[in-house]
C-alpha cells in the first residue's frame, strides 16, 4: 500500500512512557509517517528513513527513559539503535549535499 502521506520536515518522536514494543513502533511509525507496511524493525526503520522521508531534522525525546533491557539482537540498546540510524542517515545524506540533522532531549 502506498504511503499517501509526507514525512514532515522536523519529525519528533516522542517516546516518553512508551507502553512495550508495540507502542515504541508505533510511535516512530506515527511520528515519520510511515506507511501502513511499516516492518517495525530496525532494518524497517533505516530503509524508510533513508528512502521515504526526507526530513532534515529529527528530535528524539524520552529515548533515555527507555527500559534499559531492550537491546536488539546484538546486545545493543535501543537509544543507541536510533542514535546509530540516525548518524548513518546523516553521513548518507551528506554524500548528496541533503541537510539532515537530529538531537535528543531527555524527558
């Protein structure tokens, strides 16, 4: 299905008291408007962000509140998976000469 919706320019994703994983997706899902087929996954997340949205900014707020139990699949915590696609999206973005910039904001 086709997303019929554009990423805004400033996304922020607020994930202050996320309710469980489900909730953590769909906040990211809603906050970059992501289509209906969104993989809620990490490689999910890198290829619409890299692809679909051409934001030039991204606020994160509350990612330091996260449980500090959810890591991916190699160990890693969830506030660095986002810190990392963010950076990688940055450095990607760059090579084009597209602005992308992003902070995060403790809740």
């Amino acid at each position: 299905m086709e997303n019929d919706k554009t990423c805004p320019e400033h996304v922020t994703v607020d994930l202050t008291g996320v309710g469980g994983w489900e909730d953590f997706w769909g906040r990211i899902q809603t906050a970059f408007v992501f289509s209906d087929g969104f993989g809620k996954n990490w490689d999910a997340f890198w290829d619409v962000l890299s692809k679909e949205c051409p934001a030039g900014k991204v606020t994160v707020v509350g990612a330091n509140r996260l449980p500090a139990a959810w890591k991916n699949s190699a160990g890693v915590p969830f506030p660095e998976m986002i810190r990392r696609i963010l950076q990688r999206n940055q450095e990607f973005r760059e090579k084009f000469n597209e602005p992308f910039d992003y902070e995060f904001v403790d809740a």
